[in-house]
C-alpha cells in the first residue's frame, strides 16, 4: 500500500504535467508577444513536455524545424545554471536571417546576443557518427552565427537548466555568415572568436570552449537525437553554442563576430520595437 506521502508526491506531478499544454500556450503566446514568462521551478519530466509542445506551436506558425541547437556548451555557462549536461533545442527557417541583418533591439522579452557556430549536415549518414573524424565527415559546410536567443523569462537570474529547456533553449533569431567548406578538424578546435561591438571587443571565445572541440558537440547531438528517435538528413542545420558569454543588444550598434579562417558575420540593432 502507498504511503501518503508517495501518493501526494505522485499526484503533484501528475497534476504539474496535465498542465503542461496550458503552460506551454502561455509561454508561446508570451514569446510571441515579446513579453516576459514567468517560468516556474520544473522537473526535467515537465520541462520536456512543455519543451514539446512549444516547438509544436512554432512549428505550426514557421513551419517545419530546419535543424537543431545545443545549448549549456560552454562548461561555464553549463556551471551559472547549474546543468550537468549540455540541452537541445530546435531550429525554425524563420528564425535564421542573412549577415548584415538589421534587427530590432528589443527582438525578445530578454534578448541577448552571443557568438556562436553552424554547421550544415552533409547526409543522414552523420547518424551514424561515433568520432570526431567521423562527424567532421559528416559536414558540408561551417557557417559563422550570431545567435539571438530569448531568456524569456521575469528574471533570467532565475532560470535553472529545466526552465531553458522548456523554453526551446532560448531559439529566437540569428544572423549567419557565408559558409565556409574548407576546414579540419584541428582548425575548428583552434579556431579563435571575437564580438565586437561598433569595433571594440565585448566577448571572446575558443573552438574549445565548446564541449573541448566543436565536432563534440556535433556527436553530442547526434546522440541525443538518436536517444529521442529524431534523425539529422541533408541540409540541416547545427548551432553549437556559446563561444565567448552573451551580452546585451544596443540600439544603434553593430556587432560583428570574427572567427579565424572563417570569416566574419554582422547584425545592427535598430531603436524601432519590429525584430
């Protein structure tokens, strides 16, 4: 027989996750608006629900997921919200713009802005990746990317790991670069960033800084996705995370992220409050 005790703590969290559609309406009607979410303290059981079925509202407004992000990367990061383990969150075509975009710098309920790195899927075979050889394979291209991710939440001082993963790990928008089909494995690991604002440094970062090497990620990816019966195909699209820690937007500035032997990308904040 239960204890009443067990039986209480199991009904909670059966109630907590019955409503799990209704929070994630609410999180895509505020997202959308560009206001603020007040993400609540959540199990990982409920931050995968409300995770699912937030894509599953995007997907429906933007149409089908071009590709995949790993957030939590960079073990710094990974330590300011407490995650053990780096998170996925999905990609929509709508959400990636063209290098020298220019975005409204209010384009989130708590915008950010962070150098970060693409990487277009070859095939499907990249599925089938268990070494960093194997996944560099596995790729057609590297692409420089400003991302644009969305704390959404109240006090993004708040948030823990299981309340990024219920926000889609922050997708908003983002800015790429021309891609780039010359590289190795060891210039990806050497690979040295810099952002900059209206010319002067305001973040820098390694290839290192993600997960030890880039193509770690991709196999982190790859496993993970495996692990929830998702398959990459050609064409699709890998953000890796954080090179160097995310600053605020400025209305008025350009900022630029320089990536060695990659290139460069450019995004310039407008003052109106359209993204």
């Amino acid at each position: 027989m239960r204890s009443p005790i067990l039986f209480a703590l199991l009904f909670a969290n059966t109630s907590a996750l019955a409503d799990c559609p209704s929070l994630a309406r609410d999180l895509h009607t505020r997202w959308s608006a560009r206001q603020p979410f007040d993400v609540p303290v959540l199990t990982h059981g409920e931050a995968t629900c409300i995770q699912r079925q937030f894509e599953q509202l995007l997907e429906a407004e933007h149409g089908a997921p071009v590709g995949y992000k790993a957030g939590l990367t960079n073990p710094v990061v990974r330590q300011q919200f407490g995650a053990d383990a780096p998170l996925r969150g999905t990609l929509f075509g709508r959400f990636l713009l063209e290098g020298g975009a220019e975005v409204s710098a209010s384009f989130g309920a708590r915008p950010v802005v962070e150098a970060d790195l693409l990487v277009v899927v070859r095939s499907s075979e990249l599925m089938k990746a268990k070494t960093r050889a194997e996944a560099l394979a596995g790729l057609s291209a590297v692409v420089p990317f400003i991302e644009l991710p969305d704390l959404v939440a109240a006090d993004p001082k708040t948030l823990k790991a299981t309340g990024i993963q219920a926000i889609n790990v922050g997708a908003r928008l983002g800015v790429r670069g021309r891609p780039v089909t010359e590289f190795t494995e060891a210039s990806l690991g050497a690979m040295a960033v810099t952002l900059e604002r209206d010319g002067a440094v305001v973040a820098e970062g390694r290839g290192s800084d993600l997960m030890g090497h880039p193509l770690d990620v991709v196999l982190w990816l790859v496993e993970s996705l495996a692990a929830d019966g998702r398959a990459l195909k050609a064409g699709d699209i890998l953000s890796l995370g954080t090179l160097g820690r995310p600053v605020p937007p400025v209305a008025g500035a350009t900022f630029t992220a320089r990536y060695s032997g990659l290139g460069d990308v450019s995004v310039r904040f407008a003052a109106d409050t359209r993204p």
